[in-house]
C-alpha cells in the first residue's frame, strides 16, 4: 500500500482548521499546497461566515440543515407535494 508523505502533514492543517474559530491557517507554500490537496479531495471547502476561512467536512456535519424534516415520507410517497414544509418553516429552526 502506497504511502503519502503529505498525509500527516494535511490532517494536521485539517486539526488546525477544526480548532481555529474562522478556520484560518497561515499562509505559507507548506500550508497554500495542503490546502490545495485537501480542497482537492474534498475534505476542505471555503467558510461561508468567514472571508478567507476555510470548514472542514466532518465539521460541517454538525451543522443544521436545510431540508424540509418531512422529505423522507415525501420520497416514500406518503404525504403529497403540498405537505412538504415551507421554507420559512425550515429556515426558522
């Protein structure tokens, strides 16, 4: 199995982003290229509440979603189009 010498290095900028309140990091090459990997698998996407700063996936998983919270029965075809909850509905929670 093939070993990547920028692993340790790119969970290291993923830890830092994590535990930093705007997810900043500095801008170095070192830090410029991790991030350029990290954006490139898709674990790194630019921070929507902080210009410059970056969110990690796994924090963005604890974050509120906006789907209607009945869209399963919808798929499953147990309510009709017109149940579906509004968007002000979703955006309020």
């Amino acid at each position: 199995m093939p070993h990547d010498a920028n692993a340790p290095f790119d969970q290291t900028v993923l830890d830092l982003i994590e535990h930093s309140p705007v997810g900043a990091v500095p801008h170095t090459p070192a830090y410029q290229d991790a991030l350029r990997r990290l954006y490139g698998s898709h674990q790194v996407y630019a921070s929507a509440d902080h210009k410059g700063g970056h969110v990690t996936a796994r924090s963005l998983r604890g974050r509120p979603t906006f789907a209607p919270s009945n869209l399963d029965p919808l798929i499953a075809g147990e309510i009709a189009a017109a149940a579906l909850e509004a968007n002000n509905e979703i955006y309020d929670r």
